[in-house]
C-alpha cells in the first residue's frame, strides 16, 4: 500500500511538470525551427519575430492572473483547463495557413501557458506535504525545464528536415497534443485538489490593460524599425510607453493606499530585490534572442541543416545543464561574484561567437566547443539570477515576488527579441552580438556598483 502511495506521488509530480516542460519546449522547439517555419508561409521578419514575441508577451503579461485564477477556483480545475486550452492553440498553430494565423494562435498558446505553468507550485505543495521530499520535488520540477530547452533545440532542428505530404514544421506543434491529452488524463484522475482562496481579486480591467500595451509597443518596435518610421508609428510607440509608465504608476499608488493591483509592489520594498530585478531585465534582453539570431543565422547565412542547428544548440544546452548543476552551491559561498563569473563566460562565449560564425567558412567542431562554452556560462548566470533576487526576501512575500520576477522576466526576453532582432535583420550579425556584449557588460555593471553600494552602507 505504501508503495502505491509513492509511486502515485511521484506520477503526479511527473504530471504536474508537463506544464513547465511543454512551456519551455515551445520556446526552444520554435526558436530553432523558425527559418523553415519562414520559408514556407513566407513570413516577413517582422511576422517572424513575432512568432515568439507573441507566444511571450502572452505568457508574460498573464503569469500573475494565472496564479490569482488558479487560488480563487482552484489549482487542478484550471491546470486541467489551461491545459487542455494550450493543446487546442497548439492544434490552431499547426494547422495555420497564414503568419497572421500563427501569430494569433501563438498569443493565446502563450496566455495558456501562464494559467497552466503557475499551478504547479500549489499542486506540488499539496502532494509532497513533508520538507524533504517538497524540496527534491523541486529541484527534479526545475531539473524538467532545463531538460525541456535542451530536447526543444533538438527537436526544433531535426523535425523541419522530416519528409512528409505535409510541412514537417507543423510536428513542432502538433506534438504537443498527444502529450497534452495523456496529462489532463492522468491529472483528472491522479491530482487532488487544493484549498482555494475566495476572497482572491482578479483585477480584468488592468490585466487587459496591461496586454494591450506591451501588444503596440513591441508591435510598432518590430513593425517600425522594418518600415519606414512614419508618423503613426512614433505616436503609437510614444504612446504606448507613456501608458505603460502611467500603468505602473497606477499600481504603486494603489498599492501604498492599501486597494487591490494586478502586480503587488510589496517586493519592491527591499533593494536586494530591486537590484536583482534590474540586473535581471538587462541579462533576459539577451538570454533568447541570442537562440534566435544565431537560428537564423546559421540557416540562412551558412546554410546549414535544420538538423545540424539543432544538434549544434544541443551543445549548448549541455553546457547548460552540467553548469546548473553546480549553480546553487557556488552561488550560496561566492554570491553575485558568482554570476559576475557567470557572464563574464558569456561574454567571452559571444567573442568566441564572432570569431567562430561570423567568417565565411567555419569548423562544427569549433562551434560546437563555443556554443558549449556559452552554456556554461548560461548555465550559470540562469538559474543564480532567480535565487539571487529570491534568497534575503522573507519567506511571506517568495510567492508574489515570484510572480513579479517571472513576469518582468517573460516581458523583458520579449523586448529582446524585438530590439536584438531588429538589430540583426538591420545591421547583421555582428552588431547583434556585440549589443548582447554590451547589455551583458552593463549587468555586469549593476552587480558591482551595488556591491560597492551595499559595502559602503556597511561602514
């Protein structure tokens, strides 16, 4: 008995982690196979940014409603739902015959993704009640997503080069429903609900407001900087970032009058935080768009498989992985000076990027010992900049600053993709990565200077 007590534990943390793994899969599966995707719908460059700005803009802009929906009705009704929504827009993504199609389809793929990923946490919770076991939960739920972006790079380079009667890009998506279909299954049948807070506020209004803003500004970045600027499109971008400064400015006065907001500023009252949080929003420019130029840019520049890009970024993501491994230890002895290592490996990865691919011939093996080298630091830098902003918060406020964390986070790779993309079908290659260098090089720069800071304050 005790042994299928167990065993149903751990099938439901198995269940439970589909949501994180098919929400990192559909980023890195799409990143990779987004050249074929292009070629076959004849999407513009624009059309093609938004392929995954879209898909982040929706899961940005919704993770906080999706945790306050998941309290007020429950954590496993609106895993179940949320769930079966994602497999139905995964199915409308595949199935497009249009960009615009697919970028509509992306956009609500991503709302999805923010009701169904926030849920585990609480479902997890629930099912491992004792420290111990919460923890490892923890860590094997974590341990999913980094094995998600490594199998989402593979597959996203090896399926585009399948041979079917139809365009093998459209597996990207359709893969997702036979594994979405099995967890709401399993979910329906092995997870136990958990005690829901009525008196949680869903704030529609701000929520919709919020969308609609980040959906102008990144739309007329991308849009903008592909056509002539015209006047219409400086207003709407001015006017965009007015609105979302007079938004944000909104929720604090609310906040300090003790009325209900759509994101709670209660962690912004601790400068560890802050600081984190700005750090962060200068590394996450960075952190996707360098999946998508380089995509791109070994596709379309050298020519190289769909498949032969996948594998290559698998290097990468193992990197990635051995390195994250070893993250929380180092980071817990050396603090930021941890992560200042970190992107210093970055750095020296991208300059290692410019000599290696930016040449008109190159060496795989050479790409793949830079690539594996750039994981490394990723995979350094990644999962220490969330335990960094986390770790002096109390333990009362973890859960809404995760909820900020996460939302600045999507929000920010959203805008790097729109800037850094830009930057590349504009300028090229090399200007590309050297903006990277230089936004990581600026993160760099915030760590030290509030160092030099915090020691100060010391005295």
């Amino acid at each position: 008995m005790r042994n299928f007590q167990e065993f149903n534990k751990w099938l439901s943390l198995i269940v439970i982690s589909m949501s994180i793994f098919l929400c990192v899969l559909d980023l890195f599966i799409v990143n990779i196979a987004i050249p074929s995707i292009r070629e076959t719908i004849n999407a513009s460059t624009a059309e093609t940014q938004f392929i995954i700005v879209f898909y982040i803009i929706g899961y940005g802009a919704f993770l906080v409603t999706g945790s306050k929906i998941g309290n007020r009705y429950g954590h496993k009704k609106t895993f179940i739902i949320s769930m079966f929504s994602f497999m139905l827009f995964s199915f409308f993504c595949g199935s497009s015959a249009s960009a615009a199609a697919l970028n509509a389809g992306r956009l609500f793929q991503g709302i999805s993704a923010a009701f169904m990923v926030p849920q585990g946490v609480a479902l997890i919770s629930n099912v491992f009640t004792i420290e111990e076991e919460r923890v490892k939960a923890l860590g094997i739920y974590g341990a999913i997503a980094g094995i998600a972006s490594v199998i989402g790079q593979v597959l996203g380079g090896v399926i585009p080069d399948l041979h079917f009667d139809f365009d093998a890009w459209r597996l990207v998506f359709f893969i997702n429903i036979p594994i979405a279909f099995l967890v709401i299954v399993l979910a329906n049948k092995y997870l136990k609900e958990v005690e829901t807070h009525e008196k949680e506020s869903i704030q529609i209004f701000p929520q919709l407001i919020l969308i609609i803003l980040l959906i102008v500004l990144m739309y007329e970045i991308v849009i903008g900087s592909e056509e002539v600027w015209s006047t219409a499109n400086i207003l709407l971008l001015l006017s965009s970032v007015t609105g979302l400064i007079i938004f944000i400015l909104n929720q604090k006065n609310k906040f300090i009058k003790g009325k209900e907001v759509l994101i709670n500023m209660k962690p912004f009252l601790f400068p560890s935080f802050k600081i984190a949080l700005f750090a962060a929003v200068t590394y996450y420019l960075v952190q996707d768009s360098y999946f998508f130029i380089n995509a791109n840019f070994f596709e379309e520049h050298h020519h190289l498989t769909s498949t032969k890009t996948g594998l290559l970024f698998a290097c990468q993501g193992i990197g990635y992985v051995l390195a994250s491994l070893l993250s929380v230890r180092f980071l817990n002895k050396y603090q930021e000076k941890f992560i200042v290592f970190g992107l210093v490996v970055m750095i020296l990865g991208l300059l290692g990027h410019i000599y290696a691919i930016n040449t008109p011939i190159i060496s795989l093996p050479i790409i793949s010992v830079v690539l594996f080298f750039y994981g490394i630091g990723c995979g350094i830098v990644l999962p220490s900049m969330f335990t960094n902003a986390m770790r002096k918060l109390p333990v009362s406020i973890t859960s809404l600053a995760t909820g900020v964390y996460l939302t600045i986070q999507q929000i920010s790779i959203g805008f790097g993709v729109s800037l850094i993309g830009r930057i590349y079908f504009n300028d090229g290659y090399l200007m590309a990565t050297c903006v990277m260098i230089f936004l990581l090089l600026i993160t760099i720069s915030i760590f030290l200077i509030s160092g030099f800071g915090l020691k100060r304050n010391s005295f």
